[in-house]
C-alpha cells in the first residue's frame, strides 16, 4: 500500500496557536468541538464557524473541522450544510451516533468532507468506509483510561480503513509524545494533538545536547581563528 503522508491537526479553537504552528512547517489544519469551543469561551453558532474558518484560510491552513450540533437527524445535517458552505477547505465533524450517521449518509451525498467523531470501533469505522467518509476520529486517551485495549481497537480499525484508501483514522485525545510514538510504530498516520503536545513534539533532550556540542565546537573554532 503506497505511504500517503502524515497529517497533523492541533485541537485548538485559537488561531494564535494555528498560526504559531502553522509557521513550523508541519501542521495540516485544526479541529474543534463544542467543548473546545466552551474552553475558548466561543459560543457554538454558526458565526463562530465563519469567523473561524475566515481565520484558517487567512494563516494557510489546509482543512479546518468544526463540529455540528442538534440532537435530532434534521439539525445535525442543517447546521452541518452551513458549516460546509463557510469555506472550501472545512470538514464537518458528526458524532458516532444513530442521528450522526444518518446525518453524515446525507451530508456525504452532496460531496461534503465529514468526520464520523466519537468512533471506537471497527464496525462503526466499515460503516464509514462503506459511506465514503473522509476520517473517522476515536479518542485514544479516554479509550486506554475507560480500560479499553486502544491499541487493539485501533488495529482493527486502521485493518477496515485500508477497505477504502479516502478513509483516515484521525486518532484524538493523545496525552503525551510515548503514546504518540507509540500510534506511530503501529501504522497510524494522522493526528490531532493539544497545543501543549505539540509544544513538545519534535524536542528531545539527546538533540539539545548535540546541538549544544556543535555550537561550543563552532564557537571554538571562530576563536582559534583569531
């Protein structure tokens, strides 16, 4: 199977913090919840929606997710066609449910970029192989701390997403940069990540060390030219 390149999003609400990372180099896009939202201290409406998307298109980011709303079948698809006309590169996130797939069926077939949220297991992930969706999101903290086997789950998973190569297993809830070296080892290959985990990806303190060695050996050696 042909490597399509990994995909890292931060969970963040903050176009300051998307702007920051977006700056490094790495980050693909961003995704938000109605609980993220709360934490920022954003209303759930569709305003927040625009103003957010208007802010990922300004810094470059290359997809955006937000979540719909509404507990029946009906506002769940309303609120998610108005999220999906915002702007071209959003992806509406649909909760795991018996409303949210029916919800994400219809969004699906008028082409629009959905994420099946909430999803931890491998017939829910066929599901949305079957339907052509475009990520299915489970929340890799909160299944090893209910006392799920997270790995094992997201093995059978990721196995029913190859049945459909659009599909990508958008793994949340990564607490800290063991486990996510461990979703690495294990073939997963896109993520969405706090900023406080992705402050510290990339750093390790065997390479501040080298890196110190090199500087006091450049330093050295502008010295002895003189």
């Amino acid at each position: 199977m042909t490597a399509r390149g990994l995909r890292f999003f931060v969970d963040s609400a903050d176009p300051d913090i998307w702007r920051l990372h977006e700056k490094r180099g790495w980050l693909y896009g961003a995704t938000t919840n109605p609980l993220i939202l709360q934490r920022a201290g954003l209303p759930v409406k569709i305003d927040t929606a625009q103003k957010l998307a208007s802010a990922a298109s300004e810094i470059g980011l290359s997809e955006l997710q937000f979540q719909s709303w509404g507990e029946e079948t009906d506002q769940l698809i309303g609120n998610g066609r108005e999220i999906a006309g915002l702007w071209e590169n959003m992806t509406v996130k649909i909760p795991a449910t018996r409303n949210g797939l029916e919800a994400a069926g219809e969004l699906k077939r008028s082409n629009i970029r959905i994420t099946l949220t909430a999803c931890y297991t491998a017939h829910q992930t066929a599901l949305a192989a079957a339907m052509n969706l475009d990520y299915v999101a489970p929340y890799y903290g909160r299944m090893l701390e209910s006392g799920m086997d997270a790995d094992s789950r997201l093995g059978a998973m990721l196995k029913v997403s190859q049945q459909n190569p659009q599909l990508r297993i958008l793994v949340a809830s990564i607490r800290n940069v063991a486990q996510l070296e461990t979703l690495l080892a294990n073939g997963l290959d896109t993520f969405t990540i706090s900023p406080d985990l992705c402050a510290m990806i990339g750093l390790d303190e065997h390479s501040d060390m080298a890196a110190a060695d090199f500087e006091n050996a450049a330093r050295q050696s502008i010295k002895n030219q003189h």
